[in-house]
C-alpha cells in the first residue's frame, strides 16, 4: 500500500514481489512499470499524462486500473512490451484519444474481463491474437 509520484520518470517501478493496493502516478513517463517476469501488481492505479498509464515488460497484473490523459494514440492504458505469457485480468482502462487503446503491444498471453473507456477499439491489432476477444474482454492471446 503506497503512493508514487513521479515527474521525472515512473510513478512506481517494480522488478520484482507484489504491488498490492498501491497508487502509481507520473507526468513524464508510465505510472507503473512492471519490469520482471516474477513482478506482479494487484489492485493498483495507474496514472500518466505523458505515456502509456502501465508498461507491463513482464509480469502479471490483476485488478488493477489504467488512466492515461496523454491525448495521442500511443496514449494507451496497458502497453506490453517484452513478455510473452503475461496476463492481464480483471482490469480497466481508460484513456482520452480515441486512437489508443486498452491494451496494445506485440507479445502473446491471457486477457481475462478486461474492460475500457474512451478507445475505439480495446485491444490494439499488433497484439498477437490466436482467438477472438469476446464482448466479455476475454481471450487467450
């Protein structure tokens, strides 16, 4: 459980243990960047007004809430960079230009009751899919 805050790089940056309940937020970069395939983050917010809202380079993330007020279409709430077999599950995005998207990014796992505002699309067309999203935000990807 904790608070942080960041102008100069990420709200939090995890590389290892568990997130719980914790509030990251930045207005120069991502308000939480998890940076380990052993780093997890549970019922967190994100927030960022100058990239994606949560970089998930590894890890897995449960319950957790992505806010992005960067009015550009990278402005996206989940970008998934480097971790194939992440997860995604029973999370939340929102974000304020139209072209980004709840979850974006080029690697391959599970999306479970994800949920978005704001996107015209959730779940960005370079992210590998093997399966249809269903209107749930359910998919194995």
């Amino acid at each position: 459980n904790s608070t942080g805050i960041s102008n100069a790089t990420y709200g939090i940056y995890s590389v290892a243990g568990t997130v719980n309940n914790s509030r990251g937020k930045s207005t120069a970069s991502y308000g939480i960047y998890m940076g380990n395939a052993n780093a997890y983050a549970n019922g967190c917010i994100a927030e960022s007004s100058a990239a994606a809202a949560i970089r998930l380079n590894f890890g897995k993330i449960y319950n957790c809430k992505a806010i992005c007020t960067f009015d550009d279409p990278s402005g996206d709430g989940i970008l998934v960079t480097q971790n194939n077999g992440f997860e995604i599950i029973d999370c939340y995005a929102t974000v304020v230009n139209s072209s980004a998207f709840a979850v974006d990014g080029t690697q391959s796992g599970i999306i479970s009751g994800l949920k978005g505002q704001g996107m015209t699309t959730l779940i960005g067309t370079t992210t590998n899919t093997a399966g249809t999203i269903d209107t749930f935000g359910n998919g194995l990807l």
